[in-house]
C-alpha cells in the first residue's frame, strides 16, 4: 500500500459550508473493458483443503515488511494543523460517553500470518464468520471455532505469485461470499484474482476469475453494488484506479464476465484507492443507482489545489449493455469541521509504550468500509479516517454520518472526531450502523500505558448528534510493541451479521506478548446497547439464504403479523414455491431441489408485511 506526509506553515481555512455541488473536472478518460484472462470452478473449498498440510500458525514468519508501490508527492504538503482553533480538533468529543457497553456476543484470535501488516478483513455470513490475511483464509463458526482449517490463498487461488491484500465480502443481496488478492506486484501483467462462492456455505464451490491491469492494482478496497462489484487502486499514475466487475455474471458462474476500466477524474490525493460504498442491510439500491465514491481532502494539501477541507464525492455509472457509456465523475464537495490528516513523512507517527519504535497512522484516506444504508425516505453513508487531533501526532477517529433525500445529494447529518482523552491514540478505524439506526466505531488503541490493542464505542439512533454516548470497550488488550517497521493494519474491517442485522462484527490487528502482529475477530450486539431506562427498537427483520444447494432457508424476527405467505418466484413472475408461515418460528426452509439455477425473488407478505429478496440458486 501507499502513505502520507507533513511539514509546516501557516494558512488560514475558508468558513465552513455545508454543501456544494462539484462540477469541475468532469472530461472521463477513455472507458475500456476487457475480460477474465482465467476461469474455473473450484472443487468445494472442504475438499481441497484435505489433500493440504495443516498451516502452522503458532509462530509468525520472519518476513520482511510489505513495500509499497506507490507514494504521494509530500512536496504538496504543509502541515499547518488548525491554526484557526488553536491547532485542537473544533469537532473532538473530550469525554467519554457514560451509557452500558455492547454486549460482547464472541471474542477470539485470528490468525497469524506472514508480512508485516497483515492485512485482516473479514466478514460475517449466516452461519459462519469469514478471516483472510495475508496469507491465509479460514472460515470459522460464529463461537470461534475453526469450521475448517486455515488454508494458503495461493492454494485456494491455485496461483503460486499471490501476494496478498486480500478482502473479503459477504454480498447480502446475492448471499455468497467474495475474496479477492493480488500478485506478484514486480511481475508483470498484474492481476488480480477473485473468488466468489457457488451457494452461501463458504466452504463449498467456488468461480474464480483472474482480471489483468495496466498498472499495479495496490492498496484496492472492494465494495458490493446493485450493478457491479467495485474496486479502486493506489495506481501510479493515476490510470484505470475506478474499476467495475459484472457482478451478476459473476455469482452465475459466467466464464465472460466483464470488467469496465474507469479512472477519477485529476485531483490531489495520498492514495488513489478512493473509498467506495458497500451495500448492507435488507433493501438492494436500485438496479440503476450510480455508485458513489468518497475522498478526503485536507487543507494542508495546499500543494494540491485544496483551501478548505472537505470530502469529494464521485459518482458511477455503469452500464453493460454499451460499456462506452459507463463514466466516473465528480459529483459534490462537502465541506467540514476542520481537521489535520497531516502526521509525519516519514510514517513514523505514533509513539509506543516501551520503544522508540512509531507507528504508521494510515492517514489521509477513509478506511474500509464505506457502509451504505437504505432507510424509509432516506439513505446513509458511514465513513470515517485517522486524524491528529491537536498537531501533536496524537491520532483520533473522524467519523460522519452522511445522508440523502433519495435524490442522490448527500449532506452532513452528523460529524465528530472520536479522542476522549489527552495522550491516547485511536486509528485504524472502522464504522457501521444497524437496522435500527444505531451506530458502532471500534479501532486501534495505543497510548503512555497501553500497548497497540483494540477497542470500541457506540451510540443509539436517538442520542444527540455528534457524540458516541457509549463507554468505551475494551475488544483485546496489547501485549507488546512493535519495532520490526512502522507498517500496521492497513486494513481492519467492520461487517453486519446479516441473520440479525444488529450484531456488529469486526476484526483487526495488535501486538502479541512476543512483540509480533496478532489479529482479533469479536462481535457485539446492540440490543445490548440500552440501559434499563430505553425499551429495545424492534424493527422487521428478513433474510433468505442458500446454505446447501437444495434448500432456500428463510429467517425473520419482529414480524408485526402472527401469519405470513411465503413466495418463491422466478424473474417471469411464475410461482414455484408457496408457504403458510407462522413467525412465532424462527426460520423456515423450502425444498429446491428440483428448482433450475438463476436468479429467484422470496418474498414474505401478510397484512402489515411485504418483504422480499431477490436470492441467486446455484445447483
């Protein structure tokens, strides 16, 4: 991956507005396509993984620390922290809510696994939670334990030159599972490869298409769309780092389907890898819906062009049927509380308890994910990045809620900037909200006392803006300190369960009592957010899934009627499948084993209910 910057100066920001359209530089780069180089389907993931030697992850590897491929122009950056404000933070909230914690639902090691960082992402599915590392990709049952045993990405790759950043997704809309990485990145051509599971068991089946890149496709951060799979890439220059996957080819095994190779329009930027949103929750955006893109930009990149700070939000349209006419385009500019993204061009940023040894802060960019979220008249973006709190070099987690009317305008519905106190540092964060609205940050904790841990925080949907009224948590304390590099994390990643879309999985790193990376995976509930004073929201709950190929499961909680009809359709409007369903149960299974593979709609309806979901059988 990529980096950041500093220096210092003095320079005065503009007031603070809270919206604008932005409709500058909007000539797109030529739009190209292409193909998979590869395709093959994988025998299921459990038996390949007999005919393999168990991984041995009781010591971590003296592997030298990744490179990055490409750095930002630091020349363009002054680090004039916030002169207007006494160089403090205007939106830090200084005190630390005081409200029950989460309710900590698991809580276990990850792996270990080669290179320095190791790069955890993760996610929860129905029934299992979902690790890959650098190395390494295990699938685990929801209390920790191993449903399988770890297994080397290049194994499940069949690709000897993987060489890791990996992600992985679970596509809540399709119910399957998506993991990618990238080779060799001094080989050329540079590719990337991709996986996408047959069904939603994670151990089964799987498509695996290889895509191939003009330049090095570093640092990507992949999101789930209606449309496409998207990714953007640290690209040196800046070339084909906006790129669109045919997602419903893709989860029907289509050996043809195809990428389309956009590029942001020119703007200063640490990295390109410019976050996109990721779908959640029960509603798909429309078929049709452009994808929206998020950057931050900083005033102390006054070398690029920028006065005040803000973030820049491009939008994407795709369309498959004429690729040609597929662009990315700057969409809005919204301007924000003022804050330093400005720690050290060295990357040396954060001290450490028992070391000279610093840390990288993994600033200038929103960390993964961009959570999108769609609500009865509006929808929500969560997006948040490591900022200095008070030019000291002591991090702190801005976060923002974004919404829209859906009418596409994004506007600031609350912003903060996590640091609740006056020597600790917070990074690497990651953000999600719940059906019901309420929200979860939990990051890197560091500070004077405390090695590099873990740690969370949250609020309700009707506490007072701008705060996180929860007391701070503790996932997992440090033991050791790192001083082999100053590279960390680079990626930590928090997903929804979606059996329940209230529990709040995430994964990450720290340090180990034998001063080596370490990753944790942990979930927490947020009904276990309210005191005794606050009745639980009960908001209608509905998913359907395929864990085997025969069987569609369906599982719901807060039903308001007492009896339902549930559906199977196809895309013709022909009924296949019809159910009574009393919703004192807690899941239902249909029988489809003699349903051709496509795309099918469930849908649940009652007197108070109409839910449905479009679920794609694999047989």
């Amino acid at each position: 991956m990529k980096k950041i910057v500093t220096l210092a100066s003095v320079l005065f920001a503009l007031p603070v507005l809270s919206f604008a359209q932005d409709n500058t530089d909007e000539i797109t780069p030529e739009v190209t396509w292409d193909y998979p180089t590869r395709f093959f389907k994988t025998a299921p993931l459990r038996d390949i993984i007999k005919g393999l030697p168990p991984i041995d992850e009781s010591s971590f590897p003296n592997e030298a620390p990744k490179v990055r491929r490409w750095k930002p122009d630091t020349t363009k950056i002054v680090d004039i922290g916030i002169p207007e404000n006494n160089h403090m933070d205007p939106a830090c909230q200084s005190e630390m809510g005081t409200k029950a914690g989460f309710g900590m639902k698991a809580n276990w090691q990850g792996m270990t696994g080669a290179g320095y960082p190791p790069d955890p992402t993760g996610a929860a599915g129905p029934d299992h939670y979902v690790q890959a590392i650098n190395s390494s990709y295990r699938v685990y049952n929801k209390d920790g334990s191993a449903a399988q045993p770890s297994i080397g990405l290049n194994s499940f790759f069949s690709e000897p030159d993987g060489s890791g950043d990996p992600i992985v997704m679970y596509d809540r809309f399709a119910d399957r599972w998506f993991i990618s990485q990238f080779t060799d990145p001094f080989a050329t051509p540079y590719r990337i490869l991709i996986a996408v599971s047959e069904t939603s068991d994670p151990m089964g089946a799987y498509y695996f298409y290889e895509y191939t890149f003009s330049q090095f496709p570093d640092y990507p951060k992949f999101s789930v769309w209606s449309n496409a799979y998207f990714m953007t890439a640290n690209t040196n220059p800046s070339n084909n780092d906006c790129i669109a996957f045919e997602r419903e080819a893709m989860l029907l095994g289509d050996p043809s389907a195809m990428k389309i190779n956009l590029t942001f329009p020119n703007f200063y930027q640490f990295f390109h890898s410019i976050a996109p949103t990721y779908a959640e929750g029960p509603t798909e955006p429309d078929a049709d819906e452009p994808g929206y893109f998020f950057a931050v930009q900083d005033n102390s990149w006054s070398g690029g062009g920028i006065s005040t700070d803000h973030i820049k939000i491009l939008k994407a349209t795709i369309n498959w049927t004429t690729p040609s006419s597929s662009s990315v385009v700057n969409h809005q500019t919204l301007n924000t509380s003022a804050f330093n993204s400005s720690f050290t061009t060295s990357w040396n940023d954060l001290d450490q308890m028992g070391t000279t040894a610093k840390l990288d802060a993994v600033a200038g960019i929103f960390m993964y994910r961009v959570q999108y979220r769609r609500f009865d008249g509006y929808n929500v973006v969560m997006l948040c990045h490591t900022v200095d709190v008070d030019n000291t070099n002591r991090a702190g987690v801005r976060w923002y809620e974004l919404r829209d009317n859906n009418d596409g305008q994004w506007y600031i519905h609350q912003q903060s900037t996590y640091s609740p106190d006056n020597d600790n540092n917070r990074w690497m964060g990651s953000i999600a909200m719940d059906h019901q609205g309420s929200i979860a940050l939990a990051y890197c904790f560091n500070g004077p006392s405390d090695h590099p841990g873990i740690r969370y925080t949250g609020r309700y949907p009707n506490d007072p803006l701008n705060e996180m009224t929860v007391q701070e948590q503790i996932a997992v304390e440090g033991n050791g300190y790192q001083d082999a590099t100053n590279r960390y994390g680079d990626y930590s990643q928090m997903t929804m369960d979606p059996s329940d879309d209230q529990t709040f999985w995430f994964t990450g790193e720290y340090i180990g009592a034998t001063n080596v990376p370490r990753t944790r995976i942990f979930s927490f509930t947020s009904w276990n957010l309210a005191g005794v004073e606050e009745d639980p929201i009960n908001v209608p709950f509905f998913n359907a899934y395929q864990p085997s190929p025969d069987v569609v499961r369906v599982i719901w909680n807060d039903i308001l009627d007492n009896e339902v009809t549930a559906t199977l359709i196809d895309m013709n409007g022909k009924l296949i499948a019809s159910q009574k369903v009393m919703t004192s149960e807690a899941q239902m299974d249909i029988d489809v084993s003699s349903v051709a593979s496509g795309i099918y709609v469930v849908n649940f309806t009652g007197p108070q209910t109409k839910l449905s979901q479009k679920i794609y059988l694999a047989q």
